[in-house]
C-alpha cells in the first residue's frame, strides 16, 4: 500500500514543475495550508513507496525461481523413481515444460542426473544460488533483468530435498521478464488506485481538521479589522481543545480587550476634544477677566488693591491650565528633525527661567569642558529642558527654599551618549508624585499644578531616541536626560 501511495504522488507532482518550465501563472503556485501539507504527506509517501517497490519487485523474482525450482524438485523425484530405466524424450520434454526449464540437474548420494532434451550451453548470463540469497543480490538480480536482458539462459541453485543435495536448472530470462514486467504493472495500477484515495483522504481530513479552522481564523481577524468596536465581529470559540481551540480562545481574548480599549480611547477622545473646546473658551474668558484684573491693578481702593493681586494671579495660573490643556491635546508631536545640536546655546535660555518665582530662586548651568553636542532637535529639547526647569524653579518657589537652587549639567558618563541632569534642593517628591510622575494630570503635587510638563517632557524625550527618568537620591529632585552624542 505504501508502494501505491507512491506511485500516485509521483503522478500528482508532475504539473506543478511543467507550470514553472512553461512560466505561466505563478500566483498558482502559492499553496496554501492544506496544499503544503499534503505535498510533505506525498513526498514521504514517495519515499516510503521507493523502499518498498524495488524490494517487493527483487523478492517477487526470488519467488518465481523459487517455484521453478519446486517444480523442478518434483521432476528429480519422477526421475529418481525410474532409476535404472531410461526417460523417454516425451517424458524429458513434459517434465522441462512443467518447469518451464532447459535442462535439471540433481546431486545426491555422490551421484548426478542431468535432464535436458539439448545441449546444455557452457556460459550462462546469471547464477543464482536460492540458498545464500542477500538484499542487494536480489536487487542488483532483478534490475539487471529488467534493464539488461540477455538472451542467454540463467542458472539457479537450491536445495534439493528429500533424497537430493542440490538441484540445479537452467531457465530462459525472457519468461522471467515478462512475468515480472506484467507484476510491476499491476502494482503499479493498484498503487495508483490506493495512494489516489490515501492523498484524497489526506487532503479531505487537513481541509475539515487544520485548514477550514485557520481560515476561519483568518477571517475572524479580517472581519475584525474593518470593525474592531463591532462586538458581532468578535470570534466564537468552538469546543474543540487542541491547538486550534486555544488559538480561537485566545483570539477571542484578545478581540473582546481590544475592542474595549478602542471604545475607552474613542470615548476619551471625544471627552478630550470636548474639554478642549471647552479649555479655549475658557481662555478666551479668563483672558478678558485678566485684562479687567489688570484696570483693576490701578485703583485707589484700599480695599481693590488688596484682592486685585490674588485676583490676576489666580486668572494667569487658570490661563495656563488651559493653555497646558490645549497643548497636550495634540494628537502627536511632529517628527524630530535630528541634528547635531551643541547644548551650551540651550543652557544660556534656562537661567531666564528663575523670572517665574516670586521668591529668589537661581538657575546654575553647566557644560564639560569643550563644550558638547547632542543628537537632538534644538526646538524639541529646549521644550523639554524648559519644562523640567520650570516644574522645578515653581516647586522652589512653592516650598520657600532658602538658597533655592535649580543646577542643569551635562557630561558624557559613557562613549556616544550625554547624560543631561535637572536637580534642585527643595523638598523632593512625594511617593504618590513619584508613582504618577509621568500620567497626564496626575503627577502635580503643586496647587494649581496642571501635571502636564513631566508627560510633555517624557515624549519629546522619547520621540528623539533618549529617555527620561527620576534619580533617587536625598533631598531634592534630580531627573536625568540620556541622549545620543552628536
């Protein structure tokens, strides 16, 4: 059976090589799923058929001698019986014809009878000796009969029986050959039949087992992808427990938390465009009440010059919430344009910074020596940079520090990278601070704090390849800038 399997994946195989000679379609060629896998299940059934078909030719040859030589055994009994009296031609040539032989030959008992109706010729094409008969002799035998023909007679050795040593007979090759050319052809048919129905099964079952399943899978995905919020797209997992099973359990899994987190992030968009709609009314509002704040600022009024200052301090400090709002509701921050940017033209802005504290607050910066570059977008980093000194000269200022110092410093800590350091010495940053100290809105521990200039500094930060992280260390706050050296 495995013989035939063979055959018929030879058979299947052909086309696919004529459509590569001719170049027609290759879009054909690519199989899928179940294509690849009843190819591999083709070649192995190839392979299998190959170690089965030529031993099971070489054996059926070894067989057909055999019998001729059974046949021949009988025939040295007949003559074994008539010791003593002559054969008759007629009885030589109905015994060689039973055989289908030449010419008998029997030992035993230290003599020998020969039995043949001509000449017996002295050079014969092959011997085969029945009693030591290997794989490969059997093999090598067959294929030469096969392949190579010759019309000279063929002699075989066997065991001669009850009463014989050895029986010895000379048969002609063609009515091997035939026989088995005529053996070959018939296994190869009902190889053919058999190995056809075994690749169709195949076929059959990878389609209702592996195929149909993955494809099933695949469409679930597709479908899913047009509409990831369409709950009715989310895949129902069947009840089967192998892989397949697991894949869409998963699937499923992963379609329901992702179509939940689109909604969240839809519906938080809408909220955010709303609150930024709202934000800029808001300004455009409180901008108008801080120019009243500010008429306000001139009047003689004990009692208005009093109020009026906490008045416009508040009406700025709601204005920049806004303003922050509006900012961070951008969808995304425009790519980095990277060039070599020398840090020392950035630093020189930061001291002006110390402006934004009522109480005295100093703003030291710091290059190695030599200066240093960096691989940045100057517009972006500045941002950054400001951000950081700004959070930190406000909770200075905040905190009433004595000495109340902001230091920026930069230095090359490792080759091809510059570490940038924001620290201050106010009071440091709480846990709840540190455990939001990145989360939009959360971070501030400020009154009045947005919780905005950590998150914006963290991404403008990121999208230019550094990072942004919080030192640990006593007193104060200390965030570190790691950036490719320019």
């Amino acid at each position: 059976m495995a013989l035939e399997s063979d055959t018929a994946v030879a058979t299947a195989a052909v086309p696919v090589p004529a459509q590569i000679r001719d170049g027609s379609d290759r879009r054909r060629l690519r199989l899928g799923l179940s294509g690849r896998l009843f190819l591999v299940t083709v070649a192995f059934v190839v392979v299998a058929e190959v170690l089965t078909y030529v031993p099971a030719v070489a054996n059926y040859r070894i067989e057909w001698m055999s019998d001729r030589l059974a046949a021949a055994q009988v025939a040295a009994l007949v003559l074994d019986g008539r010791t003593g009296e002559p054969v008759s031609e007629a009885l030589e040539s109905r015994l060689l014809a039973g055989v289908n032989a030449r010419a008998i030959a029997v030992r035993g008992g230290g003599t020998q009878r020969l039995l043949a109706i001509e000449a017996v010729p002295e050079r014969v094409a092959d011997t085969v000796d029945l009693r030591d008969v290997t794989a490969f002799s059997a093999i090598r035998g067959a294929w030469r009969t096969l392949v190579a023909p010759t019309q000279e007679p063929i002699r075989v050795v066997g065991e001669g029986g009850i009463g014989f040593d050895r029986v010895e007979i000379l048969l002609d090759e063609a009515p091997l050959r035939s026989a088995m050319v005529d053996y070959a052809l018939r296994l190869l048919v009902s190889s053919l039949i058999i190995a056809a129905s075994a690749a169709g099964l195949v076929f059959v079952v990878l389609q209702v087992l592996i195929v149909r399943p993955v494809r099933r899978l695949v469409t679930s995905i597709t479908a899913f992808a047009d509409d990831p919020e369409d709950a009715g797209r989310i895949i129902a997992p069947s009840r089967r427990s192998d892989e397949i099973g697991q894949a869409e359990l998963a699937l499923g899994q992963m379609q329901r938390s992702l179509a939940d987190q689109l909604r969240q992030k839809r519906r938080l968009a809408e909220l955010g465009l709303a609150v930024s709609k709202i934000s800029h009314e808001l300004r455009n509002l409180l901008t108008g009440a801080q120019l009243l704040g500010d008429r306000l600022e001139g009047t003689a009024d004990p009692t208005v010059q009093r109020v009026a200052p906490r008045l416009v301090g508040t009406l700025a400090r709601a204005i920049r919430f806004c303003e922050a709002t509006l900012a961070y509701g951008r969808v995304s921050e425009r790519a980095p344009r990277l060039v070599r940017t020398p840090l020392a033209p950035i630093f020189a802005e930061l001291p002006d910074l110390a402006a934004l504290s009522a109480h005295p607050v100093a703003v030291a910066v710091a290059v190695a020596a030599g200066g240093l570059s960096v691989q940045a977008d100057p517009e972006q980093l500045g941002r950054a940079l400001a951000n950081l000194v700004r959070n930190a000269v406000q909770a200075l200022d905040g905190a009433k520090v004595a000495d109340a110092t902001v230091r920026v410093t930069a230095a090359r800590e490792e080759p091809g990278r510059i570490t940038i350091l924001v620290a201050d010495n106010g009071p440091g940053l709480p846990a709840r601070a540190r455990e939001n100290l990145f989360a939009p809105f959360a971070g501030s521990t400020r009154s009045g704090g947005t919780g905005l200039g950590l998150p914006i500094a963290a991404e403008l930060i990121g999208i230019m390849g550094g990072t942004l992280t919080l030192d640990t260390c006593e007193g104060g706050a200390r965030f570190r800038i790691v950036l490719a050296e320019g």
